[in-house]
C-alpha cells in the first residue's frame, strides 16, 4: 500500500469513526462506499476492513458511553443473543453474493432506516408503563443527560420485536460489515422506546461483539488483509473519540435527523454503483 493510499484512508476512517460512534452505526456506512468507489477495492475486501473497523469503533466509544451511563447493558446483552447469530450467517451468504447485489441490499437496508426514521417521532415510556404492558424482563434505564443535566428514566417494551430485528441486523452486518445499526438504531429508538441517545450508545456497545462473529468468518476464507484492516482501524478509533464527546453533548431530535439524511445519501451512492453508473476513480 503507497502512503497516498494509507492517508486517505485514514482519513476516511476517522470521518467513519466520527459518524459511527455519533449515530450508533460503527463506520462502516463510510468505510465501504470509500474503499469501493473512491480507493477501488472490491466489496467482500472492504467488507472484512470495515468489520474490523466496527470493532475499533465499538472499542473506542462503548468504553466512554459506558462510563457515562448511556449504554443499555442489559437491553444490549439480550439483543446480541441473536444478532450474533445472525451475524455468522450473513458473513457467509456475502461470501457466495455478487457484488452488484450486495451494494443494492446495501442501499434498501439504508432507505428502509432513514424513512423509518424520519415518519416515526421519539416515544419514550416509563418503567411502570412497561410492566403494565406484560414484559417479562424489566430492561428499564436510567441516564443523565449530560446536555441538560437531567436524569431520564425509561421502560423498554417490543422485546420480541428487538430481538427478531437483531437477527436481520446481525446478516445485515455480516453480509455488508456496517455493524448492524442501521437496523438495531431505529429499531430501538422507534419500537422499544429507547431514547436516541441511549439507542446509539447501546448500539456502539453491541457492534464490536456482533461484527467480531462476522470478522470471523471472512478471515477464515482470507478475505481480511492484515494491512488494510489494522490502517482502518487506526483511523476508526481516533474518530470515535472525537464523536463520543459529540453525542453527549448533542440534542436527540438533531441526531435521529442526522442519522436519515446521512444514510439516505450514502444509498443513492451504492445504486449508483451497483448500476454500474458510478465507477471507482
């Protein structure tokens, strides 16, 4: 690798680190479309990169939400029962995907959760209301906004719904190595009440483990190159840090908002690409 090539990507892992520690989605949604349309690396290569890189963003910014009390950790250890599951099975149907279609999936995965996004507005419920609606696990939370300086206590409800959606999360990441949170994000947010700030924090928080079982994978049919893993990851983990400071001091509305147009953009970019009408430079 030539130190144009190492810069430039590194420089595109901390933007992908920044945003996936920022909105809870591990960088990958960065990380691909950088590797494939700018650097002309190809899909499955930039796929085990950007699982490692996932694990770098979840290692650099679920130490920090952890400390600040954001994470869900009990919501977050339920959810990944299935997501690594369905982690393992996505890495290897990528294995044995063409390209073309894996950059289409990659574009529904994202229009699905920027439309979601914007139709349904934050709901959050309390603890009691929880209970009263019959859930068999108490997963309620609580936080201190370190933007307000309020304390925020929530239920969690739709844990059935959570955890199928962790299952397609987890294939979603195995076969397009973004992490899952594109599906587990809104998900949370929308469907189990989580607030945004609690959701991209318990999301960073599960990433790492989930995209691990896909990293697994992939290596073992020598798809991860040892150099460009560990120079996406370098500059992953810088941006996570400076993202983490972002989040806490940001306002929840403002993120979910980010959170759909960044997506919506980055899968008009891989229709193009799978249309053939966006080539690598």
């Amino acid at each position: 690798m030539d130190p144009v090539t190492a810069l430039l990507i590194i420089a595109f892992s901390i933007v992908a680190g920044l945003i996936g520690s920022l909105l809870g989605l591990g960088g990958g949604l960065i990380i691909i479309p950088a590797l494939t349309l700018a650097l002309g690396f190809n899909m499955q290569e930039a796929v085990g990169a950007s699982l490692i890189g996932v694990i770098a963003t979840s290692t650099g910014a679920a130490s920090r939400y952890v400390q600040q009390g954001y994470v869900n950790v009990k919501l977050g250890m339920l959810l990944e029962t299935t997501t690594t599951i369905g982690s393992i099975i996505g890495a290897i149907i990528a294995i044995y995907t063409d390209q073309k279609i894996l950059a289409l999936v990659f574009a529904v995965m994202l229009s699905y959760s920027a439309i979601y996004m914007l139709r349904k507005p934050e709901r959050t419920i309390s603890p009691a209301s929880a209970e009263l609606d019959g859930q068999m696990l108490d997963l309620s939370c609580t936080y201190t906004d370190r933007r307000t300086g309020k304390d925020v206590c929530y239920g969690v409800k739709g844990i059935k719904t959570g955890m199928g959606a962790g299952l397609i999360a987890g294939a979603t990441s195995g076969m397009l190595g973004i992490g899952g949170g594109v599906i587990k994000v809104p998900v949370m947010n929308t469907c189990m009440f989580v607030p945004m700030k609690a959701a991209t924090a318990t999301s960073n928080f599960m990433i790492g483990v989930t995209a691990l079982a896909g990293a697994v994978v992939y290596y073992s049919y020598g798809l991860i190159s040892p150099v460009l893993a560990a120079t996406v990851a370098v500059g992953v983990i810088m941006g996570a840090f400076i993202g983490t400071h972002l989040t806490l001091s940001s306002e929840g509305t403002r993120l979910r908002t980010y959170f759909s147009l960044f997506l919506i953009g980055i899968a008009v970019l891989m229709v193009l690409k799978a249309a053939g009408l966006l080539e690598a430079v």
